[in-house]
C-alpha cells in the first residue's frame, strides 16, 4: 500500500494517475479504519479510540517525502502515514484497538498502547540493532501531549553528529548525517512549553528537523482563540524565520486540503532540511476532525452548524476526491467503486483482527473448562464448581480476566481436595501465570546479552606510586578513557562544555574532543534529555548532564513517560541507552541539595537509578553502562569532588557492578544501610558508637534500581538482627522504599530483634548554610543518639537514657 516516496518531474499522466489513485485509496482506507474503530469502540470490542481522520492528505505527502533512515516523532494522528510508508495494515491497525498481545500481529507494541501509537522495530528479537538506514524509522509515541518534542530534537541532532564527527562506525545507523526527523503535533499542543522549549533549542543547534502543526482549530473542545495568541501557530513564531543575516527556521504554510501543495510544500521542505540542516516549521492549516477528539465524546457538543457545514465541505478526503474529478484522474463512478472495495476490505480486515485477538483465548477458556469439568467431578463442592465452570462458558468472547479469575476461583473451592484434578488445576493456574504474565510485563529492562546486570564487576587496581588525587580528577580522566574508546561517546549540558561543568569533571574535555562531542546547552533540561534519548535510539551513546539533581524536576516528565517507558512499551524492539549524569546529595540549600530520591524511584522504573559514594564508584559505573544498553540516572555526591581518593591504575577499565551492594564496614551489633553523601555521616557515627560498645555493619546500597538483587542484606541482618536505614529524603521516601525492599521481598523482619528503624530528613526541603543542613538531614549526632537508643531500649543497664 506504500505511497511512491519520490515525486518524478516527467512521468505519464497514467503513471500520475496510478499514484494518485493509490494515495487517494491510502486516505480512504485510513478513514475507513478510522469510522469502524470508533464503532468497535462504542459496541465495547475496544475499550478506547483515538483517530487520525480529518489529517490523511497531509500525511500522505509527507510520507512521500519520507525517506529510508528517516524518523518519525509524532503523536497519536499519524495512522495515515504509516499505512503510507507500508508500516500499519488494517488488520495491525484493529489489532492495536483490540490490545493483542502477539507482537507479530500488533507489532506497535503488543497491546500495551491504546490504537494511535505507532512505532517501527529498531531491534531484532534478540536486542541487537536493525540497519536502520535500509528501513523507515518511527519511534514509539507517547499520550502526553508535546511529550514527542524534546525526543525529536535528539533524533534530528544525530544526524548532524554523524555528519560531522569522524570516527563514529555509522554501519545501521547513518548515511552521511542525510536523515531526516519529522515531527507531528495537534495545533493545540503547540501551547505546551515542551513544543517552545525544543522549537527553540533545534533552531539554535540547526539540525535536520521538519516539524508538522496539524491545525483543525481545536484541543479537545477548546477553540484556538484560547489556546494561542492571534490563533496562530506559525504567525507568532515569525521571529524564527531565517533570513540573510540570522540563522533559524524555514516556515512554510500549507491548506490541509489541498493535495497538490501539499506535496510540493513538503519536497521543499525536505530538500532544506536533509541538505542544510536547517529546521522546517510547516503549519498545516484548514485540517478537519470529522468524529471530534475521541471516543469519549462528540464534536457536535462544541462545534456550531456553521463550523460544522465547513469541516464537511472541506474534507480532506472529500476535497481530494473533487479534484480528482475535476482534472480528469478518475471519474465518479470508478471512486464509488473503489470506496465500495475498501470498505469491504476494511470490515474482513476488522473481522480477521478479531478473530485473531479472540481466538487464542477462546483456547484457553477451552483448556479451562475441560480441566473444570475433571475437577468438579472429584470434589465436594461439585456444584459450585460447575457453576463457575457454567458462567465461563456462557461468555461469547472472554477476556483472559475471565479465565484466570475463574481458575483462582475454583482453588479457593477446592482447598481441603487432595485429588489429581486438584493438582492439575494448581499447574494449570501456575502454568498460565508464567505464560501469561510476561505478555503484560515483560521488557521493562533490557533481556538482551547486553543487559547491565550481565557485566561483571572489575575492581580498581592501586599500585605503589598510586596517588591520592582530588576526586573528581577520577571521573575526568575516566570520562577521557571513555570518549577514547567509544567515538560515538557524547556530553552536554549547563557549562558541561568550555569550563569543563562546573565541578571540573570534564575539564579540557571539549579542547580535546571538540563542541559536538562535549558541548554546552541552554538552560532546559527537558529538551536536555530529549537530545539524549534522541540520540540514543539512533545508535549513539550520549550523556546527558543535568547540573543538579533538583533541577532534573524540569525532565521527570520526560524520562518517565518516554525514556522509562521505552522499551516496555515497545516490547524490546526500541532502546535508548542514555547516561544521565547529575549531582546532588548533601550541601547547602533548598534548590541545590534537596533529595527527590522517594520520587524519582517511584515514577522511572525502566532505568537504573545508581547512587555511588565517591568518584571512584561513579566512574565504574559509567563504565559498565557503556558496556550495556540500558540507561540510567547517576547520582554524583556534589560534596564529593575536591575530596581526597586514589587514582586507580586502571582507568577506564574498572567496573562498579549494578544491583550489588557493598559492605564498607563489618559489625555484628546492627546493620546500617545508606547511600551516597549520607554515608560518611554514618561511618563517623559508627566510630563514635563503638566508643561505646556499639559495632556497627555498614552497607552502601550503591545502586536503588535494582536493589540488592543478591540479597546482603538481609544476610547481614541474620547477623546482627537489628536493621537501621539512614537517607537524607523526606520521610517515607527513599527509605521507605529501601525498608519495604529489605523486609517485604527480602523477608528480613524474621531475623529482628527490635523494630527496624528510619533516619531521614526533616519533612522539608533544607534550610541554606551549614547549620541549615546541621537541622535539616541526618548529623552524625542523629544518626548516634538513634542507634544507641535501640540499644538501651534492649539493654537500659548498659545503655542509660541519654536525654
């Protein structure tokens, strides 16, 4: 069904009117698609939909300027052109409404997106790399209105690292930096601060971006009066446009309905982008949405009969068709015939998806009932069975809920039964849970040979004439290893280039490996990460640095609805393994040594959160991340760089493992568990509590996501039976989830002899200065006075009150 990518100048009119002809067949099909959805929808086949209907000329000539290598960063309009570069079908397109699991029948991502997110395979089954530069790229979108933004910008400044960094092995990845990114957003998302935020930064970096506004004049039910000064897009971001003296945007302006400049319009825009790298504004104007914004409600709420009378008459589609018949391509009665073809080939479609999202679990239910049957004749609660038994079989078409709800169910009726068919029940349920599962959970790590938790630790080696170093002359020279070894190696962020950021952990970095490999941003930590998980996904291994932990506030959004996401939601077939450095932990005040912790780990499952204690332990990490292909979020102790640590010999090589903790201190009276800055607090009050008799065991979880995955712990506390958790977050933060790990799934509280304790943080960020930190987190007093009143709870004869 793929629309011919390449517009000819002297071509017959019969060839003319072929592809034509298939385009208009493209958009018909589309609608098609997009009326029967909304139908399946409301009959409750699907429980949700979201269409591209109204937008599927536009995306058409954007397709046939779309080509091999490019990407595509859209959001959930843009069936129309994947049908166009041949990357959705019809039966693919209702799979999605349906949420198949089958990855080969609903390849967007297996049922885990509602139908209008779309994405293309980057990897093989096995993790590796496809060559994407023989394929038609789309990355994985994402709900959040403008969330596709910041991503776009990395994907479009790859191709300007591949263009002018030598050394980079390009093989799948690149053809001279010729690709293009194509972006598409609703008019009314363009009033997100993420669309200014990377319209902004990409016209600063000039990369090779085409960016699509699909303007049908509304968000949701909200005119454009309310959403964007003078009600348009592309008049208020005139001061972008490039000119002779300045360089900026090309800002182009096209009708929605009008095929013919549609196509032209975006010839023109490739051409400047893929050869200047420049970045392309196009404003798709005059565009319609003929069944409102979704399935939750009807346009004709909000839409007059006047606005109403225009959108029919200035169809897309319908416009299109009149100009066909107008210029002699097709007559009507050859387009009623056509129209009729689709239409039966969009409802076998349908039919066909049904059948094959439905049937597998028509098996299951099958297998069930049979098994049901055995089960009720050998129990006393015969009946009861039978009738769950009944009740799953009067279900025409059964969710898998049913079937496993069902199966747990008659367990609980046959608890006391000590038959054959009791057992094969319980392997049944177990049997299909294991099966099961996966379909919904699977991939939110990297199951690849590749992934982090593979690569084995390697210690720093020290020798004779090893020396004792400020710290962060660690993390700058391993950064240096690393940027040797991997050319395809990146950094940027707030003053990560010139002044080497500002702790000196890049000093004379971007001297050495110039601006595109170490550069400086402007202050916007979303498109920030938007580069990097960009960048990422087209084969390159970027680090992203958010100057502190604090700020990384502005991209939570970011990294946890794409980057977290990403490859669970693509069922392993899209990675971005992006770095992103930051520093934080202890120093002094509200905005620049708060503790997100508790946050942070609650909303980026998907990435590996490392908390390192000193340099040492942060360069061991990078290092094995740049041996894996996942990303992660490193936390730098930002008290820690001008501390003393001993060069290891070895730079570059050692490897600091993830999910694995460290004992720093053995002890056999208490475990104490902590982290990062705090944990040089801890190893001063360990000192001062064996001044009185108190041995504490120290341990540095080292790494919050995963954690503990061999389970040290809880060794440790089988020793000492006593478990404390010191952090500098809120309480019920970081702790709460280090404690919840360490009893609930390491099933420690059966080794205590007194209840596990929390030290964290007053319930506030801290007050500025020393003494601001003194009362805000843990000292060395707290952490003191509350270990040793466990104690004279225990032992009050030893121990007396101390206050």
């Amino acid at each position: 069904m793929q629309t011919n990518p390449d517009v000819k100048k002297d071509i017959s009119f019969e060839d003319f009117k072929t592809e034509v002809l298939n385009d208009y067949k493209i958009a018909v099909t589309s609608r098609e698609c997009s009326l029967l959805g909304r139908r399946e929808v409301l009959t409750g086949k699907a429980k949700f939909g979201i269409f591209g209907d109204g937008k599927e000329v536009p995306q058409l000539a954007m397709a046939k300027a779309f080509k091999n290598g490019d990407f595509r960063s859209g959001y959930y309009r843009d069936q129309t052109f994947m049908m166009a570069i041949d990357e959705l079908t019809i039966e693919q397109f209702f799979a999605g409404l349906y949420a198949n699991t089958n990855l080969k029948e609903e390849p967007m991502s297996a049922g885990r997106q509602m139908g209008g997110h779309f994405t293309t395979h980057s990897l093989d089954e096995n993790g590796n790399w496809n060559n994407l530069t023989a394929q038609k790229n789309s990355s994985s979108d994402i709900s959040p209105t403008a969330g596709q933004m910041p991503r776009l910008l990395g994907l479009a400044q790859a191709s300007k690292i591949y263009r002018h960094v030598d050394g980079i092995d390009t093989t799948n990845f690149s053809v001279n930096g010729n690709e293009v990114a194509w972006g598409t957003i609703g008019n009314a998302s363009t009033s997100e601060g993420l669309f200014f935020e990377t319209i902004n930064a990409a016209g600063v970096l000039q990369v090779p971006m085409v960016m699509s506004v699909w303007d049908d004049e509304y968000g949701i039910s909200v005119h454009a009066k309310y959403q964007t000064t003078k009600e348009n897009i592309s008049e208020i971001l005139k001061g972008f446009q490039r000119d002779n003296d300045n360089k900026g945007y090309e800002i182009l302006r096209v009708k929605g309905w009008d095929y013919v400049s549609l196509i032209e319009t975006y010839q023109e825009a490739s051409k400047i982008a893929r050869e200047e790298h420049v970045p392309v504004l196009i404003h798709v104007q005059e565009l319609t949405q003929p069944q409102g914004h979704s399935t939750s409600g009807s346009h004709e709420r909000y839409k007059d009969k006047n606005r109403l009378d225009w959108e029919a008459e200035y169809d897309c589609n319908t416009q299109m068709r009149k100009w066909m018949i107008a210029t002699g391509i097709a007559t009507e009665e050859e387009l009623t015939n056509l129209e009729k073809t689709i239409k039966k080939a969009v409802r076998d479609g349908k039919k066909a998806a049904w059948s094959s999202y439905t049937q597998p679990i028509q098996e299951e239910k099958n297998q069930l009932i049979s098994l049901l049957e055995n089960v009720a004749k050998a129990s006393s609660n015969s009946a009861f069975i039978t009738k769950l038994k009944n009740d799953l079989e009067s279900i025409d078409e059964p969710l898998r809920k049913d079937v496993m709800s069902t199966a747990r169910k008659a367990l609980r009726l046959v608890i006391n039964d000590t038959s054959n068919e009791k057992n094969q029940l319980i392997q049944w349920v177990n049997n299909y849970a294991n099966t099961i599962q996966p379909k919904y959970s699977s991939h939110l790590y990297s199951q690849s040979e590749k992934s982090a938790l593979n690569i084995k630790e390697v210690k720093p080696v020290y020798n004779e004439d090893s020396k004792q170093v400020d710290a962060r002359l660690i993390v700058r020279d391993n950064f240096d290893a690393i940027f040797k070894k991997f050319p395809e190696a990146l950094v940027f962020g707030e003053d990560a280039g010139h002044i080497g950021d500002v702790n000196q952990g890049l000093e004379g970095m971007q001297e050495k490996y110039g601006e595109l490999r170490v550069s400086d941003t402007g202050i916007r930590e979303a498109t920030i990460l938007g580069q990097g998980i960009g960048m990422a996904m087209r084969g390159l291994r970027p680090i992203a640095e958010i100057q502190y932990l604090d700020y990384i506030l502005y991209a939570l959004q970011i990294i946890s609805d794409d980057l977290a996401t990403l490859h669970y939601r693509t069922k392993g077939r899209q990675k971005a393994p992006l770095i992103i450095r930051t520093r934080g932990h202890r120093l002094e005040g509200i905005w620049h040594s708060g503790s997100q912790m508790g946050g942070i780990l609650n909303l980026v499952r998907g990435i590996h959160v490392l908390v390192p204690r000193n340099m040492t332990k942060a360069a061991g990490f990078y290092n094995t991340l740049f041996e894996s292909d996942e990303p992660a979020l490193i936390v730098e102790c930002l008290n820690g760089y001008r501390l003393k640590e001993t060069m290891p010999s070895n730079i570059g090589s050692f490897k600091t493992p993830i999910g694995v903790v460290e004992t720093i201190k053995e002890g056999n009276d208490i475990t104490l568990v902590s982290y990062g800055s705090t944990l040089r607090i801890v190893e001063q009050a360990a000192k001062e509590l064996q001044e009185v008799g108190i041995d504490a065991e120290i341990i540095d979880v080292q790494s919050l996501l995963p954690f503990d995955l061999n389970h040290d712990i809880v060794k440790s506390v089988a020793k000492t039976n006593r478990l404390m958790v010191i952090d500098e977050d809120v309480p019920g933060g970081a702790s709460a989830y280090i404690l919840n790990e360490i009893l609930n799934t390491q099933n420690a509280y059966q080794h205590l002899d007194s209840k596990p304790q929390t030290l964290a943080a007053q319930p506030h960020r801290p007050a500025y200065g020393t003494d601001g930190d003194y009362f805000s987190k843990p000292s060395v007093e707290d952490v003191f006075e509350t270990i040793y009143n466990v104690f004279h709870e225990v032992n009050p004869n030893d121990f007396p009150k101390l206050r």
